[in-house]
C-alpha cells in the first residue's frame, strides 16, 4: 500500500531572495522517508501540481503517524543553502481512501516562535494500493551537485523512483526501500551522528533531547560543501525538470511541534482569493540615513567688498549658521519723482525694469503718476551673476507699440556695500536718471546679503521670471505662518420647559431631542419622549472644536421627530461663542436660562407664541486642556490653549532646510518645482519654491522654541501647483503633489549637536508602490536652555492635567483631532500665499485612522518583535535547565544559591545587571535620528490589491465584487485572531475554573493542595522552599521525564466556556 501526498500549490510565501520572490521546493518526511518536489523559480505563489508516494505496511498504525512537509527557498548564491518558509505537521487521520480526496489548505507554521513566516501550502493526502510503473532512465546530464542541507555524513534507508501519471501528467515521486550513500565532509557541528535504524521510543527520545538544539539553527541553512549523491537515485521526470529525494536528516535536527487545530478550507467550500504577486521592492539601502558634508558658515571669499567687509564671516557664524551661505544683489526700488511725461500720451505710466545680464525683473506699473511708490524688493543670486553692471531703467507703459525709455541708473557691483544682519537695513538714496532729457530721480537701495536678510522672503527671486501672473510669483515666496489658537467648547444640555407642540400633533407624545451646531460640527442629543407636559431633560455634555477669533455662531435647535428621517422644528436659539466664559482649571460653571425662539411652520409660515420657551444650558471655553491636531504618536505640541498657563521653554530647535537631490519629475517634462514645508508646534514655515530643479537648493533657517523633548518635528517636500496651473478634468485646480516627508523626535538628538544628514524621501504610490522620490538634506540643531528643567520634565506628564482629571474618551478625541485638522486647514488655506489644504492634511497625517492591510501587518511584526525578548529570555533559561553549557549553568546554580541565601541583593543585583546591560548597549546607541523605515512599514512586500485598499476612498468606491473578495480575506484574518483571542479566553476561564467548582473532583484536588501548600510553607522556612524548588527545575536533563508535568496535564483537563458557546 502507497501514501500518496500530492503537493499542489502555497499562495503568499515570505521572499527570501532579497528581490521579492523566491525559489521554493516542498519536502515531505514519513516514517524515514524524505521526498522533495521540483523548485519553481522566482515566485511567492508556486505551482508543483506534483505526487509523492511513500510506502505504506500497516494502514491502522498510520491513524499515530504524522506527515511533515515543509517549504525552503532554495539558495542559487554563494554559499549555497535554503532559508525555511514554513512547513505544515498533519495527522494520518487527515488521510482519506483514493476517489475521496479534496484540495485542502493548510497555513503553514514557524519552527520556533516569532519567526517570519506567512502563506499557506495546499494538498491532497490519500492511500492508494494501485502498482507504480517503473521509474524511467538516468538524466547523464543533471548537476549532481545540488545543495541539500546536511550536517552527517549517513546511511539512509531512502532512495526515490519518479513516474509520469498515465492519466493527468503529474510528476510522481516513490520512495522505496533502498540504501543510497550521501558523502559529505564531516562539518564541525555538535549534532550527532545519524542512527541506522530507529525505533519508535527511540526516535521519540531523540526529539525530545534536541528539541533546544533545533532551536538555535539558523534560518539560513548554509552548507559548506555540496551534497554527491549517486545517480542511481536520480532520475528524469521531463526534459526540462528533475526531482531528486533529499537525504535523510537526523533526529537530532527534527522539532516535534505542536500545529493548533486550524479549519482546513477547501476550494469548494469557499472562494480562493489570489492576490497579485507583489511589486518588485527597491534598494533597502537607497531607503537609508546617510551623512551629509554641507559647508556651514563659510566665509564670503577674499575680495568680496571693501576691507571693513572682510570680517562677515564670524557675524554669519552667529546668525546663520545651519545652512551654506549664499550670497544675493539686493535692489530696493522705492519710489521716483519729477518723472518726464511720455513724448505720445503727454502723461506718465511709469514702471521700473531691473536688469543684471539677461535677467530681468519688472515693477507694476501706475497710471497718469508721475510720483510713483513701489517699494519692491529684487534680488539675484551669485551664481546667477552675470555682468559687472547693474541697470535700472524708467519706462512708461504704452498700449500698442514699444514701451517709452525714460531712463536709467547704472551700478558698478565692485562698488556695492555689503550688509549681514543684525545691522540696520541700508537707507535708500536718491539717484538722478540718466536718459533724453536729463529729469527724475529714483529712490532706491542696493547692497550685497545672504538668504539671513529680512528683505529675502518678501523679494522677487531671479528663478521665477518665467512664472506668470503676481498670484503665482507670491506663491513661490518662503512664508512663516501659525496655527489659530483652537479651544474646546464643552456644552452641557441639561433640560427644557414650555416647548409649544404644534397644534396638529396635540395626541402625540413628541419625540424631543436638541441639535448643536457650529460651522460645519452638528450633535444631537438622545431622544427624549416628553409623556408628562413638554419639559424634556437630557444632561449630555457635548465638545466642539473653535478657533479664536470665533468667527461662527452657536446654533441650538430644538427638533421633534415626527417619524424615521423627519423631523420638525420647534424652537431655535443663536448665541455668540464670545459669550461663554473662558475656564482655565476644572472647577464647576454656572448654568444659564436661554429663551427660545419658538414657532411652527404652520400654512408655510412661522408662528410666534406669547410666552418663550426656555432652554437651561451649561458651557465653557475649556483653555486648560490641549486641542490636539496631530495624533499622540508624533505630537509637536502639549501645552493648554491659555497662555497663562504656559511655562518657559527649555530648548531652542534650530532646523536648517539645505536642499534636495535626486527629486522625481511629477510634471510633464523632466522638472519639478519644490517646495519644503516644516510643522513644529503653531509655528509652519514655507520655503520659497524652487522653479524647474530636480536638485534645489533652499538654504534656509528656521527657529522653534522647545517646550516638551519628547515631541516630533515634521518636515515635508511638495510640488507647487501654482507655477503651472491646468485644471483637470473636473474643472478643479490641481492639488500640490507629496514628494515625501521625514520626522525626527527631538529626544532622539544629542543636545548641541548638528546633524547633518541626507534623509529619503520615500512615497507609497497607488501605481507602483513603495517609491524613491528623492533625498532631503537638513541640518538639525537641538540646545538646551535649562538642563535641570530639561530632565524634569521627563517625570511630568505628557499633556496638561486637566486632561487626566476630566479624561475625554478615546472617541472623542479622534473625533475633536478630525475637526481641529479642518479647521487648520480651511484658516492656513485663507493666508497668503496659502498653504493648501492637503499639504496641511499629509503633514498631520490625517488619514492615519484608516484601515490598512500592510499597516497592520507592519504593527503585527513590531509586536512580535517585542515579544521576541521574553522569548528569548525563556529560551535561555531552557537552555540553562538542559545544561546546554555546563559553566553557565553550573555559575547560574551558584548565583542562584547566594540569592536565596542572601535574599536582600536580589533587587540590588537585577538594578546592577540593567545598568550594566545599559553600559553595554553604549557602544551600540544610534548615531544618526530615525528615517522613515520601509521595512519597518511592510512597504516592500506590498501588493498591489493590499495597495489599491489603502488608497481607496472612504466610503469604498470600488465595484461590489472586488468589496465582495477583500470583505471575505477581511473575514480571514479576522478569524484567525478570533481563534487567538479564544485560546486567551480559554486559558483564563481555566485558571477561574480552579475555584469555581465548575468541576468539583478538579477543585476539591486543587484545595487539597493549598492547604498542603499552607501547612508546608508554615512550617518549612521558605529559603529551603525556593532553594529546593530552583534546584528542582535545575536538574538535568537525565533526571527529567519525556512527559508533560503534572501541573500542566491538570491545567488542561480543567474545563472552559468553549463547550458552551454556539
């Protein structure tokens, strides 16, 4: 009789291969017989469709056997080896006759715990007595040198025959009962040699001795040399494949693990859902921080000016110091006067025209005004440079033909002054025209600076002389704008007298209930069914989210719902929120009587009453709490809303935004014109827009006062859509694109230090996933002002207190986020120039609430990867307990003897150890703050469907039959978390089982025993207790039994609320 195990397919595998994919190879143990199927190249979703048939003596012992089949990624490079995907320990329960065999999918499981594994493997299991056919000839040309993992050289009872199915063209491989001989080096390796022949006991015994030591194998199973195998084992299965049966591995490298229960679904039971293969990742080390060298604070060069502007460099070192100096010619035109009338018109239209080289630069011009005021700054920079001269000339506007020449004023750029800030700004002067008649005179100033003069942000730049129209040219100017100062607006309805019902409803009782509203926010109370007289009482708190100055008025409704979706009004009232009183603490708030408005819309017309309605009412402008736009993960700000209440920063943040390399063009053509936006508490800075660069180069130095370390600066790069604007096909104006955002947390930075790092710009696109856009260079400079306040404020909490003595719940502060970020937005969005509304949405990250498949994946692994320490501890007390080091183990019995002995220095040791592990991890710290980490985010393995629901609006606007799929692989993984949290529940209703006498022989042996734990730990000193204990779970392995302990056979057999449930 024949065990046929027919591998068909595994769907999602982890990559292995570091290019997204891998090349995997399914393995099947049974009763000393190994078989592998052929590898598939370059695939997380393999296909074999390939039988593997194992001898079969006694089919009623194959009820205790198991079936291991495992999945490697099979490794081309050097040195070659495997990496383990996953493998699956089935029952022979599992195994059915031939005829009665489904395509069941198993998911597959990790070695030990916490390793990365994923996917599932799909197969049929059936026994069969139909005769094999012979297996066909040799292959001469196949490569004998395959490498196979093996630490033993061995003799194995396992040889593999490989047919052709006569009816579905399958590959099937046989194993028999013939010798072959594997040779191989004998590598260093504590493994023991492979046994000839295993019994049953024997092979149990063996497994549980190495049980630990399987543990401690690599993921990557590297060999060092490759396995010969004799041909006479290999032989052809077509003409492009071979199969060839791995040697037998010892005992010694098998786990016995224990596979949960896990529904197996067959394809006719449900629908299988097969994603598309993921997107093929980019260079991890692309993605990484790298170290910038920019010239900070240099020095102008020798020669630059008169000999008094030779010492420039040490004031710059003082006032601009993060960024590389560049050098612009200022010209200020001021106004002109005496102006000469056109020789056309008689009258004057004058403009000014600035030009240095073949840049120009040109004035608004006025109209029959002969003294004219601009006051417009110009500025050119250095390399931008290119003529000796200045010249500004005078024209007048005409309306056909050329504009008129008035005249002109020359300057020689040797002889410009030089001005660095602080000084005072440079006055301008009166210079007299040269032209055809020898009349007028201009006001004007010129002087040589850097990006740190006042007159930088608000002058007409040299690059955007192609940008047309003033809205645009204003909108490439760096700006420094603040956030509204918002405040929480608690509302407290608590009841209503003398609300007039009308008059055709007099047999109803009404369905009472009050509607908030201000601006755009609307609440609504419960419903209230008024039975006795039409005095409802509600007492329900509600919270609003307003920005000073309170533009928008506090709308109070009072409404009856007549039947499902109508509701009828019965009274209104409208109060100015400067009316409510401002609270700075938590002590209580007077309420206060309103007089409604009372009417019915009776024959389309309202309906005045003789006496009011009234309404009693409670609110308050709550300034002691902090109105948070950004989530708490990355706040850069926690103090209240009242300024009385704020303390004296403790830092000073100093960012210098140098430039970036690299961008991606996200225009037509090959251009981009980028800018770079900062938020750090209120305070948002724009840098001026660089036009038509992949490389711009911004050099500009922002200031932030620190009230909190522990806090997050977000830095972000956009393409400005105001240089090129085209409307889409909805007749919309385009959006500024995202380039990539960078956040650094001001705790991770050494104070007085200056980082100068280049950081990725890293995009998740809905096209084609995960994506470079660039790097973004930045200088970062955190000071301390005060370092005893600096460290107090780690043992204060993170947001104001009144925050913990009236907590908001959970919902209401996503939902008061969600409308403080509008609010930012639509007032940021009024300034000018803007800052539109979804650049301020992606710096607050405001879809960060929504569901995302690879976020939760990424979450996921971060658990795991916590969890993987208290893995790892109990992984080396179980090495301790099975003496896998004798001297380790012999020095833990002898710490562990002094502690009891001396109980006093168990506290003292374990502080003494975590200082010293701190010491340890010294040498290791960071150098560099944190970047965006594509790995960390599960960016890399994305796929596209994963991708196409992250980017899909809310609520889905996606055909019914794509929500149909992703709502059934949503069921999935909900499933299997509810078998997780099951297995929680479970554990913990036996532990309550103990004493509930839910089973009364369970409880009555468990009372036995603490009352014998209580008479012995009465009358036995507890040292000798512990001491005896320890040395108890100590022991050697030779004093150990095979089998589970007494404590935890009882625990299982307790029983659980499972056997209750539907």
């Amino acid at each position: 009789m024949k065990l046929v195990v027919e591998i068909v397919a595994a769907h999602d595998l982890m990559p292995k291969d570091g290019e997204g994919s891998a090349s995997t190879y399914a393995e099947v143990e049974f009763i000393n017989q190994l078989c592998r199927t052929k590898t598939v190249h370059k695939t997380l979703y393999p296909k074999w469709n390939q039988k593997l048939s194992f001898d079969l003596s006694n089919k009623e012992t194959l009820q205790k056997q198991s079936i291991l089949v495992s999945v490697y990624n099979e490794k081309r490079s050097f040195p070659p080896g495997r990496n383990f995907l996953g493998r699956v320990k089935l029952s022979g329960s599992n195994v059915v006759k031939k005829g009665e065999e489904i395509i069941q999918r198993h998911p597959l499981v990790s070695k030990w715990w916490f390793s990365p594994v994923k996917g599932d493997i799909s197969l049929k299991l059936y026994t069969t007595t139909e005769p094999l056919s012979n297996p066909s000839s040799f292959n001469p040309d196949f490569d004998t040198n395959i490498p196979f993992n093996t630490n033993t050289s061995s003799k194995s009872k396992v040889s593999c025959s490989i047919e052709k199915s006569q009816h579905s063209g399958e590959n099937t491989t046989c194993c028999t009962e013939k010798q072959i001989i594997v040779s191989t080096k004998e590598p260093e390796s504590k493994h023991k040699p492979v046994k000839e022949e295993f019994s049953e006991e024997e092979e149990e015994e063996e497994e549980e001795e190495e049980v630990e030591e399987e543990e401690e194998v690599e993921e990557d199973e590297v060999i060092k040399e490759p396995v010969k195998v004799k041909p006479e084992t290999i032989y052809r299965v077509n003409k492009q494949e071979t199969v060839i049966s791995q040697p037998l591995k010892s005992f010694q490298e098998r786990v016995p693990v224990t596979v949960p229960i896990v529904p197996v679904m067959s394809y006719h039971q449900a629908p299988f859902f097969v994603p598309t293969p993921p997107i093929q990742k980019i260079n991890e080390n692309d993605c990484k921080l790298k170290d910038a060298n920019p010239i900070l604070s240099n020095k102008w060069p020798e020669g630059a000016g008169s000999g008094p502007h030779k010492r420039i460099g040490e004031k710059l070192n003082n006032t601009y110091d993060l960024v590389e100096q560049m050098q612009y010619l200022y010209i200020r035109v001021v106004k002109a006067r005496d102006l000469p009338p056109s020789q056309l018109t008689g009258s004057s239209d004058p403009y000014i025209e600035v030009r240095l080289g073949n840049y120009k630069g040109m004035t608004r011009h006025f109209e029959r005004k002969p003294n004219p005021e601009w006051n417009q700054v110009f500025a050119f920079s250095k390399d931008r440079v290119q003529s000796t001269y200045l010249e500004i000339f005078v024209k007048d506007k005409q309306l056909l033909g050329r504009d008129e020449y008035l005249g002109k004023v020359v300057f020689d750029l040797n002889e410009v002054p030089v001005r660095v800030p602080p000084d005072s700004a440079l006055a301008p002067q009166w210079y007299k025209m040269e032209g055809r008649v020898n009349r007028g005179e201009i006001m004007l100033a010129v002087w040589i600076g850097t990006q740190a003069d006042e007159a930088f942000a608000e002058a007409w730049h040299a690059d955007v002389a192609s940008v047309q129209g003033a809205g645009a040219v204003q909108c490439t100017r760096s700006k420094v704008y603040i956030s509204p100062k918002l405040w929480y607006f608690r509302l407290t309805v608590i009841e209503a007298q003398d609300i007039v019902q009308p008059y055709s409803d007099k047999g109803r009782f009404p369905e009472l209930f009050v509607k908030v509203q201000i601006g755009t926010q609307v609440l609504k109370t419960k419903i209230c069914n008024a039975r006795v007289g039409l005095n409802p009482s509600w007492n329900e708190d509600m919270f609003f989210v307003v920005a000073e100055p309170f533009e928008e008025q506090l709308v109070i409704t009072v409404e009856d719902r007549v039947q499902p979706g109508k509701d009828e009004l019965l009274a209104r009232l409208v109060l100015p929120l400067a009316a409510f009183e401002k609270r700075l603490d938590h002590r209580l708030v007077n309420s206060q009587w309103f007089n409604l408005e009372s009417f019915s819309l009776a024959f389309g017309a309202p309906h005045h009453h003789k006496f009011a309605s009234r309404l009693h009412l409670k609110g308050c402008l709550e300034g002691a709490y902090h109105v948070m736009d950004e989530s708490t993960m990355y706040i850069s700000d926690t103090r209240p809303t009242a300024r009385q209440l704020w303390k004296s920063p403790i830092g000073v943040l100093e960012v210098g935004i140098l430039g970036a390399n690299g961008l991606m063009p996200v225009k037509g053509g090959s251009n981009t014109d980028a800018y770079c936006a900062a938020k750090y508490g209120q305070k948002w800075v724009r840098t001026r827009t660089i036009i038509g660069s992949l490389n711009p180069c911004w050099n500009e130095q922002y200031t932030w006062e620190v009230y909190d370390p522990c806090t997050v600066i977000t830095i972000g790069v956009f393409d400005n859509c105001h240089v090129q604007t085209s409307i889409n096909g909805n007749g919309n104006i385009n959006r500024d694109i995202r380039i990539g955002k960078v956040r650094i947390r001001l705790s991770t930075l050494q104070t007085d230090r200056i980082y100068t790092n280049v950081h990725p710009l890293v995009m998740l696109t809905p096209n084609s996933g995960v994506k470079k856009m660039g790097e973004l260079k930045l200088a970062v400079r955190f000071t301390c002002l005060s370092l005893p306040r600096f460290v107090f404020q780690y043992a204060q909490p993170l947001l104001p207190k009144v925050h913990y003595i009236n907590p908001l719940s959970v919902t209401q502060v996503e939902q008061l986020r969600f409308q403080a970020m509008n609010i930012v937005a639509a007032r940021l969005a009024r300034s000018e120039p803007p800052l539109r509304k979804e650049v301020v949405e992606y710096m607050l990250d405001v879809d960060s609430h929504m569901w995302s498949m690879r976020r939760s994946k990424a979450n996921f692994f971060r658990v795991m990867a916590v969890l993987s320490v208290v893995a790892t501890t109990f992984q080396w007390i179980n090495q301790i307990c099975n003496w896998k080091n004798p001297i380790t183990t012999v020095l833990v019995h002898i710490l562990f003897i002094i502690l009891v002995c001396f109980p006093e220095l168990i506290l003292p040791t374990l502080f003494f150890y975590m200082f010293l592990v701190g010491i340890w991890n010294y040498r290791y710290r960071p150098r560099d703050p944190p970047h965006m980490d594509i790995k960390l985010s599960c960016a890399e393995t994305i796929h596209l469907d994963e991708l196409d629901e992250e980017f899909d609006t809310f609520p889905t606007s996606k055909p019914p039959d794509l929500v149909r799929v992703r709502y059934d692989r949503m069921r999935s993984v909900a499933g299997r978390i509810q078998m997780v949290v099951g297995d929680v529940a479970t554990q913990g209703e036996r532990i309550r089982a103990l004493l509930s006498w839910r089973d009364p022989r369970a409880t009555s042996l468990f009372m036995m025993v603490c009352l014998f734990g209580a008479i012995v730990l009465y009358v036995a000193p507890l040292r000798v207790l512990v001491l005896i204990l320890g040395l108890y779970i100590l022991r050697h392995p030779r004093l150990r039994s095979r089998l589970p302990s007494i404590p935890a056979n009882y625990f299982k057999r307790l029983p659980s609320r499972a056997d209750s449930m539907l």
